[in-house]
C-alpha cells in the first residue's frame, strides 16, 4: 500500500520536474556563438587590443589550459572545473557535473549573453584575479568553437 | 509523523478545499520532509544551482542568508557575484524562508544568537547527525568530493528528502538501506530520473 502511493507521486512529480530539468540551458536563447563574437571584436576594437589576424584559437586554447597567478588559491586554471580535453564533462569543486565546454558536445552555449557575461566575469576574477579583456574572451569561444 | 493543519472550513468550500488538497496530495511526494522544503523560487534555484544544489533555506538562519549574499564576490573561495537586483531578490526570499522563522527547527540547536555560521556542515546538528552514520573515509571518496555535495547521498536532496532510510542513496560509503542492488535498481525501481 505505502509503496503504491509512493510510486503514483513519484510519477507525478518526476512529470512536474521534467519541464525544469536542464541546468545549464536556457530557455530562451537569445543570440548565437557568432553574435558574441561580433560583440567581442567590437569591444576589442573600440578597445585597440585587436591584433591584425583577429581572434585565434591557439591564444584562447592557452588561456584555457594555463595555470594563473593573481587569482583565488583554489582555482588556479579553466580546468580546475572545466576538463583540459573540452569535449568532457567537467566538475564543480562541490562535485556539480559541468557539460563539455566545446560547442560541438554542447551545442546551446556561448548564445546567451547574459550567461555568457556572467561566467566569463566570475570564473576570470577567480581564476585570473581581473575581469578578461574582450581579446581574451573572442580568443576562448573561438577555441570551444573549433573543438 | 509529519504534523499537518487542516483547515476547517464549512460545507461547499471545505469539500473544494479537501479535494484540492488531495490532487496537491497526489502530486507532491508525499513524504516530502515539511522541515526543509524544497526551493520555490525560480530565481534561486537557477542562480544558487550551478555550482552545486541549491540548498533549501531552512538550512541556516536569516543573518546568514544576508552575510552570503552580501558577500558573493568572494564565496568559500570563489567568485560568485550577481547583479544587485538579483542579489536583493534570492536574499529575500533565502531570509524570509530561514532556519529561524520556523518552529523549533532542528538546525538552530547550539547556534548562538552572536554566531552567524556560512556553512550548513558546520551547524551542531549536522555534524552530530554525520559524524555517527557516515565513515570517515566516505569524505574523502572523489564522487563525493565535498561535503556540500549533499546529492551525492541523499538522492532527492533537491526534492527536500533527507530523513527517509528509503531514499538514501549510499552508494558504497557507507551501509546501504532499500535493499536495491546499485545505482541503475536504485534509479529504476524509484522512478528516479538524473536530472544533472
């Protein structure tokens, strides 16, 4: 008897918790990979940190394997979180699952600026210790992008 | 068990608000732990669950609700700062659902009126309920990796499930209850989808 209750709620709220399912998506998406690097080589330009050749993969590919200085002790690298082979899920230091970085393993990121603005601030002042110039991020999406 | 006040209502409404309760009492697990109820609000579950669970409020009092989002830029470690409007709102919400405005809440044993603890690992009664039942050894496992990994035990911790031998998941640290064989029996018999 107690087990048949049961499993009749857990139906029901395995139905109310399927349409909030996914952590890391966004509902709406509101732009695309290509929009935030428009966004960012505008920034850069603005800026005057544009080099000749544009964004490049090799520099956002450093960036991301580098251990930092100047940052928080305990995250001194992207990939204290994040795995050095991008196409893997990487973890939290509080055991969260991250989805790959590449965008060919998980396709909805790097299109929602807000997201987008608010990781780059955050995991950069840890990691880093500063916020990362516009350079920088146009460098990283364009790494994800060809991995 | 579980204490519930009924509402007395009169004839018509009180048979519409019986039937009401009944669907709610269909839908909601029905052993879903009244003491730490699930987070409702959207906005928190979204922004205080990327990192790890977002932890039910009832866990710590409100001043230290307010001294965690005040204090996000630098968050055990780490940088996890949001926009003020945001801030505001999660802290709100955190503060108005806290340890201390519900009765007699387990949590608040041995806190102090001049103590505003940060962790929910470090409250009296959280130590002594782990200290007794989880191997020492069980902290160290790298599925587990921190104690405020509370999902990697209690299963349906984001459901508000702590106290129920049933819905334990002990995977190995410790003694396991329910009689289910690993992880894949677990899931399927408890109709348990990962969501993460």
């Amino acid at each position: 008897m107690k087990k048949a209750t049961l499993a009749i709620a857990l139906a029901g709220s395995a139905m109310l918790l399927g349409g909030v399912a996914s952590g890391t998506s966004t509902a709406a998406l509101a732009g695309s990979p290509q929009e935030m690097l428009k966004r960012y080589a505008e920034e850069a330009k603005a800026a005057g940190i544009m080099p000749e050749g544009g964004f490049s993969a090799e520099r956002g590919k450093a960036l991301y394997l580098a251990d930092h200085k100047g940052g928080k002790p305990a995250t001194p690298s992207c990939t204290t979180c994040h795995m050095k082979d991008p196409t893997q899920p990487g973890r939290t230091r509080t055991g969260k699952l991250i989805k790959p970085m590449a965008l060919s393993k998980t396709p909805d990121r790097y299109s929602d600026p807000e997201k987008v603005e608010k990781w780059f601030f955050r995991n950069c002042r840890s990691v880093l210790g500063r916020e990362c110039t516009p350079l920088e991020k146009g460098d990283f999406i364009t790494f994800m992008i060809s991995q | 068990m579980h204490r519930k006040r009924l509402p007395i209502l009169p004839g018509a409404a009180g048979m519409l608000m019986a039937g009401a309760l009944f669907g709610a009492a269909v839908m909601m697990p029905a052993w879903a732990d009244e003491r730490y109820p699930p987070v409702t609000d959207e906005l928190t579950k979204k922004e205080c669950g990327s990192c790890h669970m977002a932890f039910q409020p009832a866990f710590l009092p409100a001043r230290s609700w307010a001294k965690i989002m005040d204090t996000l830029d630098d968050h055990f470690g780490e940088d996890a700062s949001l926009p003020k409007e945001k801030v505001e709102h999660i802290k709100a919400y955190l503060m108005k659902n806290a340890a201390d405005t519900r009765w007699r809440s387990k949590m608040m044993r041995g806190v102090r009126k001049d103590w505003t603890p940060l962790r929910i690992t470090e409250l009296p009664y959280w130590v002594h309920e782990h200290e007794e039942e989880v191997r020492p050894s069980a902290w160290k496992d790298p599925r587990v990796k921190s104690k405020a990994n509370c999902k990697a035990c209690h299963r349906l911790a984001d459901r508000g499930i702590y106290d129920d031998d049933d819905y334990y998941e002990y995977r190995g640290y410790g003694l396991k209850r329910g009689g289910y064989r690993d992880d894949d029996d677990y899931k399927y018999r408890r109709g348990y989808r990962d969501d993460d």
